[in-house]
C-alpha cells in the first residue's frame, strides 16, 4: 500500500518553515527527502476556512460557497453550519478506495518562542 503524508501549516510561508529547520518541530532533511514539496497559493480571499476546505475537496470557494466563518443570510451573517454536509473531502476518496486516513489538527505556539 502507498503511504502520503501531507503536512499544512495554517499562515506559514515557505520562509516561516525555513525558519523552523533547525528546531525540534520540523526536520527539513525528512520533508524534503524523497518528497514532493512546494509553495502553494492561497485562495481568494486568503482565509483559513475557504483555504484549507478548497484545499482539501479540490474546489473553488466560490463553487464551496465558503469564504470565511460567516454566510449572510437576509440583512444579517450568521454562522456556517451545514453547507458541507455531503461534500466529499480527500480522506474521503482515500477511504472509498478502501485506504486508511489519519487527520490530526494541532494549534502550535511555536512561532513566540523564536525571539521575533
């Protein structure tokens, strides 16, 4: 079986991992050997919840409908709740194929111990 590993950091750009090579964090010798890497573009608007849905179902927020926390409805916003249900997600491709997923979602606070 095929293994991937795909690692995102939420606002990081290439020269924040760059930074990040010589901690314990991130062992750049690892990602990059025999890896595909690249910097990516974010979506319009650079949001983390349009960006990373997009990322992960391979569509637009436009064709999501997804571009931020909130979704207006009549004169108010008002929070997104089911706009996602049935859409399908990489892990879910994977796991049609019969494959094994494992998603972890971590929040790090690394960035204030480098000294900026």
């Amino acid at each position: 079986m095929e293994k991937a590993l795909l690692i995102g950091i939420d606002g990081a750009s290439w020269n924040i991992i760059q930074r990040l090579k010589h901690t314990e964090v991130l062992s750049m010798r690892f990602i990059k050997s025999g890896a595909a890497w690249a910097t990516l573009k974010s979506t319009l608007p650079p949001w983390s919840i349009p960006a990373w849905n997009s990322l992960f179902a391979g569509l637009s927020p436009e064709r999501l409908g997804i571009y931020g926390f909130l979704k207006p409805s009549g004169d108010k916003l008002v929070p997104l709740t089911r706009e996602l249900d049935g859409q399908v997600y990489l892990w879910d491709l994977v796991s049609m194929r019969r494959g094994r997923v494992i998603a972890v979602n971590r929040d790090f606070e690394i960035l204030n111990s480098m000294g900026d």
